[in-house]
C-alpha cells in the first residue's frame, strides 16, 4: 500500500469509494437512454466545483461520484455526493441548487 494514497495519512476526506452507511444524496440524475460521457468539459468542470465546495465546507469524510442504482428493472448512473455525518448531507442539500 503506497502510504501517499492513504486518507488518514494525508488527511484528505474524500474517499474512493461509497460507503454503504454514507447518506447520498443525488446531484444528476441519470436517464435510462443516456449514459454519462467522463470526457464531457461541462461535466468535468461541474464536479470540480462541488468537489472545491466540499473541501472547504464539509468537515467529514465524503465520497463524489458516480453511482448506479436500481430503477423498474433498468440500471440508472447518477452523479452523487455521500456523507459520512447527515448534517453534512442536509448542509449540501440545501446548497446544492446554487453550485449547478
């Protein structure tokens, strides 16, 4: 294990991957008939900008990424934000509409 990847090392919150006790919370909903482009600059640029906001704003550990899930038989991928603490969650909820 490269010491440098790891979060309590470097202290960094965010983590690589959800943990099932995270709350989520959605930011873009998939559709079924479109899957997300990585490469698309809008989104990109998008995800940069929540992720700056959760740096300076959450004091917990948080995951941002994508996520699929379930929906009438068909998988739907959505971007998400998971919080470790609901208060956290709640805080990003509320702000949310003002970051996109």
């Amino acid at each position: 294990m490269n010491p440098y990847n790891d979060p309590i090392l470097t202290k960094s919150r965010q983590v690589k991957h959800c943990p099932p006790h995270f709350v989520k919370v959605v930011i873009s909903p998939g559709e079924k008939e479109r899957t997300f482009n990585l490469v698309d600059d809008s989104r990109n640029i998008e995800e940069q900008v929540i992720r700056d906001w959760l740096h300076q704003n959450i004091e917990h550990r948080f995951f941002l990424g994508r996520d699929a899930d379930v929906d009438k038989s068909f998988f739907v991928e959505a971007l998400i934000a998971a919080f470790e603490n609901p208060r956290d969650a709640t805080l990003f909820s509320l702000t949310l509409d003002s970051l996109v």
